[in-house]
DNA sequence: TAGATTGTTAATCGATTAACAATC
DNA sequence: TAGATTGTTAATCGATTAACAATC
C-alpha cells in the first residue's frame, strides 16, 4: 500500500514528467531544477515539487534534480516494469493501429494475444502476431490469466465482453469501443478512451475564438 | 464572444454530455432532470445545472430538460455544425484509423485533404479519398483554407510541419505524434494526443492496487 | 394548488501557488 | 562559507457540492 492515496490528477502528469526526463536524458542532460523544468513542461516548479514529495524525496537542495534517477523513480512508481499480460480484442482498423502504434513495453504492458470475431481477421498475421478467434479466449485466459484488456470492438460489443473478461480474471480495460464501461467493482480499473471528445474541444475552440467569423456572425 | 471565460474543465464534459443525450434521445427518452442524468453518468446533479448555466437556462423548474433540445444546445455550443475544413497528415497505421474510425461530422468537421510524405502512399485511396503528397501542401492550404490538422507524422517531423502549416493558415492541431507542441500565439489551439499515457495510468493502478503481488512485494 | 426541479448563491473541498526554513 | 534549490507548510485560487428560493 501506498502511503496516502495520490490524487488522479497528480498520477496523469507521471507519464509526462516521464516522457519529459527521458527526453532530457537523450539530450545528454545530467541534472535539472524544478524551475528549469517547470519552463519547459509549461507548470509551475512549485506544482512539480508538490508532485514529486507525494511519492519521496528524489531530489538535493541546491543541487536539483539527476535526470536519469528521477526518470527511474517516476517509472518504478509507474510499474513500467511490471510486464503486465495484455490482450487486444478487435482488430478493425484502430485495433490494428493500436497494436502497432502503441510501444507497450514501455508502458508495462506485453501483448501476447489479439482476438477478433470475424472468421477471415482471425488466423490472419499482424506484427508478427497470430489473431485467435473471440471463441478461444476463455481458454487463452484459463492459461495465460491476461490483467489488462485493450478494447477496440463495436459499441454494442463491448459492455457483455468486459462483463466476460472480468470473470475470466481481467483486471483493466484500455476500451476504445464508444461505449462508457464501469464496474461497481472498483478493483476492475477502466480507461474509456473517447478521441472524438478531444476532437471535439478543437471545434469549440475554433467557435469561440474571437478570430472566428462564423461564430461572431451567429451571435 | 461568449458571456464569460468559460473553464476548461466544463468544456472537456461537453461532448460527454452531448454523447449521453444523444444516446438517450436514441433510446426514446424525452425529458430528464439533473438528477437522472446525473445518476446515469456518475456526476452529481448540482454539477450538471452548474455546467449547462454557464451557457443559459436551458431547463424548466418542475420538469427538468428536453433531451432533444438540450442536446441540441450543447451541440451548438460545441460547433458541430461548423464543417470545418480539415486535413490530415501522415497515413501509417494510425493515420489510416483516424481517418476512418472517428466521425468527423459529428465533430463539426470536414476532413477534405490526405497527406504523406512518402511517395508509395501519395496516390494511394484511403477511404475513398486520394492522398496527396505533402509537396502538394502548401497549393493546397492556398486553395482551400483548411483550418484543422491531424498530425499522425513522427516525433521529429510534426513541429516544423506545424509551423509550416501555421503560416498556410491552419489554425488548430490535433496532434498525434509523440511531440508535445506548443504555440507562443494563443490563437493556435493544440491538442496533444498522447494515448501511451492513458494506458500508463492503468499500469500505476495495476501496481498500486492491494490485490497485486508484484507490487506487495516489491515493497 | 402541491410537487418537482431548476437556476443561483453560499459553503466546502481539493488542487495549485507562494513562501521560506532546511540543507546540500 | 555563500548560493542554489529542495521539501514542506501556509495562502490562494478554482472547482465541486450543498442549499434553497424561484417557478413551472
């Protein structure tokens, strides 16, 4: 157990202070101040100080911060070493996407197995994977026991196979199908990933930008 | 101009509310109070009519809210009947989800342009639609005024296509490359998609969850 | 009218920022 | 030692929640 329990606004910036770190670690940077990399990561050196104590002490009065010691902190605290078993269900397009794009070593994660539906995706090749038929996964999960799911089926799909997933002993969902899962149970962890929504905040913004003329002209 | 700054936090709930009052129109339902719609969305009630008056009454007292019109509302709110021109860059395996997996009408969007750099994918239909070399770009930005760009290109390519793609007038990016971008002129709207980072905080859940042995014992 | 539910003000809570003593 | 910068406490700010009068 932790020592108190962290705020989710803290745990979403550690992936960006680790993203950020390791960037400076690439670029040769041996050490940095809260204030330094307050400037670059657009908070306030106060904000990063706050963030950091909630997990320990990592940096040296005077001194700063050594990049590639913090980096490593921020990536135990992650897990990013835990080889979380991850299975991906749903390899449309953006289930193919995912499986390529995503790197997930780096995030703790090795996928070791794709399911699909469809009979002609199913014992199709993709990255070098083998995808298995939906049919199967109970199997799969009796002997692999998979803690993290990744999700990319229609909408309707999503809520009965999470429903499945979870009593095969499925932990967390990465669910990119449109639906909003949620579990009573708040053991079962739940990421619904809704892009359009980000999409979406663009299209108020260019609304409400004072540049604008169709939203002055509506007004 | 809007009455008043509105806080980001309420814009981000936006397109939810939107898409939990289609969902509801879809299934028939006519009115809903705060209440309700609070319980199905796991937000309080108060929050609710908070949110929606920071744009206008949009109720009636003893009766709560027209599903239809109030979604309609929020709809407007959010420009999704703005058909803003839209392009995107980069057609790898995520480019190509994006391009086919989001709706971009429903966000306000038009996508009318694709673009690669590399000359095996330029020519190519994707979607039914052609894709440009981005050679073609700035004629095409001269052309068209697009105002959106989807940034699906490597970490090392993005920044300066931005900026490039600034000056030919874009004024919003959806970014989907690994960069974190950022525009001294605020009139540039940016956001930075970094889906890793959402699987991360999975990752730090699994690991700091008490049921998890891993984590118990590395402690 | 009575009941329900909003719009809105006031109270609370949490997160961010500022300040500064501790210390490398 | 003097300077720099942390860790941490206190102050501020903003966002969420509660309460209630207005009103349909």
């Amino acid at each position: 157990m932790s020592k108190q329990e962290i705020s989710p606004s803290v745990i979403r910036r550690l992936p960006r202070y680790h993203r950020f770190l390791g960037e400076l670690a690439a670029q040769g940077t041996i050490r940095i101040s809260s204030k330094e990399l307050s400037r670059q990561m657009g908070l306030t050196a106060s904000q990063i100080r706050q963030d950091l104590n909630c997990f320990g002490g990592f940096g040296q009065q005077g001194y700063g911060y050594n990049v590639c010691a913090l980096r490593d902190e921020i990536g135990q605290i992650l897990g990013i070493h835990a080889h979380r078993k991850t299975i991906l269900i749903g390899l449309g397009n953006l289930g193919r996407a995912i499986a390529s794009h995503v790197n997930f070593s780096q995030c703790g994660c090795d996928l070791i197995g794709l399911f699909d539906s469809n009979p002609f995706v199913a014992g199709r090749d993709i990255e070098g994977m083998q995808v298995h038929h939906t049919d199967t996964l109970s199997g799969f999960c009796r002997q692999e026991s998979p803690e993290l799911a990744i999700l990319c089926v229609p909408e309707n799909a999503a809520a009965e196979l999470a429903n499945k997933l979870v009593s095969f002993g499925v932990r967390a969902f990465w669910n990119f199908s449109h639906s909003n899962l949620h579990f009573e149970d708040d053991a079962v962890l739940v990421e619904n990933v809704h892009l359009a929504d980000s999409l979406m905040t663009l299209t108020y913004g260019l609304s409400h930008d004072s540049m604008d003329e169709t939203a002055d002209s509506l007004r």
